[in-house]
C-alpha cells in the first residue's frame, strides 16, 4: 500500500506491478499521440487508474472519492497517476 498526500489528505492506494504501470505509461502517452489532447483516452486513462489505485466501482474507497466534485476527482487521480510514474514532485 502506498499513500499519497494530496491537499493535506492523505490517500491509500494500491502499490501496482511494474508491468501495470507500464501500461498506465502507454495510456498516458496515447492521450497525447495527436495534435491535442484526446479526451476520451484521457478519462479512460484516469479510470484505468481509480482500479488499479483501489478506489473501482463498488469498493469502500469509492466513497471517499464519491464525496469530491468531478473536478476534483481528477485532481486526485492525476496525483495517483504521477505517483505510479514517479512523477511525483515530493518523490524527487
């Protein structure tokens, strides 16, 4: 398990495989293939990553995040995303 902070709360999430992470890496990649970003990609690349941190449908964790607004969701899924990445800025 590892946890990421995040606007002083701090979240659990899955410690993931490395080869799950490499497939988070293509689906990040892919959102920026074209001219742009594409959206759709982008979001399915941020679902991808609410299962693989834990935090899926029907999970006690969705709670926690079902209490956000969408907006903020995002922001606490992009900061899981840069953890598995090592994108982290407290990680460097």
């Amino acid at each position: 398990m590892l946890t990421v902070k995040i606007d002083k709360v701090t979240w659990e999430i899955n410690d993931i495989t490395f080869a799950e992470k490499r497939k988070l890496h293509m689906l990040n990649s892919v959102c920026f293939a074209s001219d742009g970003l594409d959206q759709e990609k982008y979001y399915e690349m941020l679902e991808e990553t609410r299962k693989l941190a834990g935090y899926g449908e029907g999970t006690e964790k969705e709670t926690k995040l079902s209490e956000l607004t969408m907006v903020k969701v995002d922001t606490v899924l992009q900061n899981f995303l840069m953890e598995y990445l090592g994108l982290n800025k407290s990680k460097k």
